[in-house]
C-alpha cells in the first residue's frame, strides 16, 4: 500500500494486481486490533490486517499524514472483539 500526496490517490498491488483509489473516495478509518478498515463512500471497505504491515511505526505515520491531508476520521476501537 503506497500513499501518494502528489496525485492524492492510495495504491494497493500485490503480485496479481494494482489498484488505485483516490483519496476523496474514502469516508473512514476505522482501526481494531488486529485491521484497519478504510470506508469508502460507495460503503465497499479496504481491510488491512496489521500482521501483513512490514512496519508498523512508518505505516502508523502514514495514516496520519492521509487523514490530515483527506479530513477524515479515525475510529479507533482496540478493545473491540468478535463475539
């Protein structure tokens, strides 16, 4: 997942594929313990589970820069679990 401040568009690739996203198209972060959620305004969700993010720290910053930049909301619920 690169965030791109330039061209205001998130890119997500794997090795099958590359998608971007631009940043007016996301409503919300909402983070758990173990995801990170990105709403989108169409309601679909981008789920990024923290075991696949390499590190963490650089990640954390990034959220906040695109929040900052986007004027979104991060929803942070830590203690939320699965029942």
């Amino acid at each position: 997942m690169k965030f791109d401040d330039i061209e205001e568009i998130i890119t997500i690739s794997d090795v099958n594929a590359e998608t971007k996203i631009k940043y007016q198209s996301f409503e919300v972060i909402e983070e758990i313990k173990d995801y990170f959620f990105f709403k989108l305004k169409t309601g679909e969700r981008l789920i990024i589970p923290k075991r696949a993010i390499n590190n963490q720290e650089d990640f954390a910053d990034e959220i906040r820069n695109f929040q900052k930049n986007c004027r979104i909301d991060c929803l942070k619920e830590l203690d939320w679990k699965w029942k």
